[in-house]
C-alpha cells in the first residue's frame, strides 16, 4: 500500500511518499524476483530520484517521462506526460517520416498525421484526459508539421501557437 510500481518492458520504477518505503518495496520486489520459478531476476538499480526534486521544480523525470505531482486527472495525484527526450525522438522521427513522404509525392500532412497516430496510441504511461490529451497533443504535432513546411525547427512556432514544444 502506497507504493506505485509502473514498468515498461525492461524498466521499472516504485515510487512511493518516502524513501523507506520505497526501498522496503524495493527489497520485497528483489526477494520475489530472487524466487522466480524461471530461474532468480536480477535488478540493476540505475538512479534513484529523491521527491525532493518536485517540490523545487515540480516535476521529475523516470523512464523519459515527466512527472508532475498534484497535477493528475481523476484518481491520480500524478500528471504523466513525455519528458524531453521521447519528445525529441518523436520529432527526429516525424521528420524523417515527412522527408520520406515528400520524396513520394504524399501530403505532408496526412502522412505526419499518420505517424503522430501511431505514437500517440504507444504512449500507453500518459495520463490522458478525455477530450483534451489527444486534441492538444494533434495541435503540437501540426504546429511540427508547419514548421517543417516554414523550413524551421519543430517547436519553433510554439509561442505563436500557444503550445508548449
């Protein structure tokens, strides 16, 4: 009980509202794991985040996304959106797409559109509020679109658009 535990195929993350109930459930998770009938799982812990850093930034960052406590929607306290480097590769990625599409002859927009789709439904860790998530997420994916058709860098024209890069 209170203890959060998100994994996404090969990573793990227990969040919790003190460090030694993190570290207990992390030492139950590991006595588990030791147990496996497969055979023992060994972890390999790579960073640990003190909730500190949230209350002087208000967010922090676990497995490439940004979490942001006392921002969440419904039954969650935690807003969970991309962090900085999944939203780099998905305009790495979206240009790539476009370049691909303008070298076809393909509208830029359907084909970015398409893309955008495709990631959008992966991002299963989101928190995702109905009728907005989605609209505000396909309004910064045509805000890149435009910008690669303007010739400058996605997230260029945020401020103009009153997105968020």
């Amino acid at each position: 009980m209170g203890v959060a535990v998100p994994t996404y195929v090969d990573d793990l993350a227990i969040c919790a509202c003190a460090q030694s109930t993190a570290a207990a459930a992390m030492q139950a998770l590991e006595m588990r794991l030791k147990s496996h009938p497969a055979g023992p799982i060994e972890l390999h812990s790579k960073c640990v985040k003190d909730a500190r850093a949230w209350k002087t930034k208000g967010h922090v960052e676990v497995l490439k996304y940004l979490l942001e406590p006392d921002n969440g929607y419904g039954d969650n306290p935690v807003h969970v959106k991309p962090g900085q480097r999944r939203i780099s590769k998905f305009k790495k990625t979206l240009k790539e797409k476009l370049d691909q599409a303008k070298a076809k002859g393909e509208d830029l927009y359907t084909a970015g559109l398409r893309y955008w789709r495709r990631w959008y439904a992966s991002q299963q860790a989101w928190t995702k509020v109905p009728g907005h998530t989605e609209l505000l997420s396909e309004n910064i994916a045509m805000s890149y679109i435009n910008d690669y058709l303007s010739g400058i860098p996605m997230g260029g024209n945020a401020n103009v658009y009153g997105l968020a890069t």
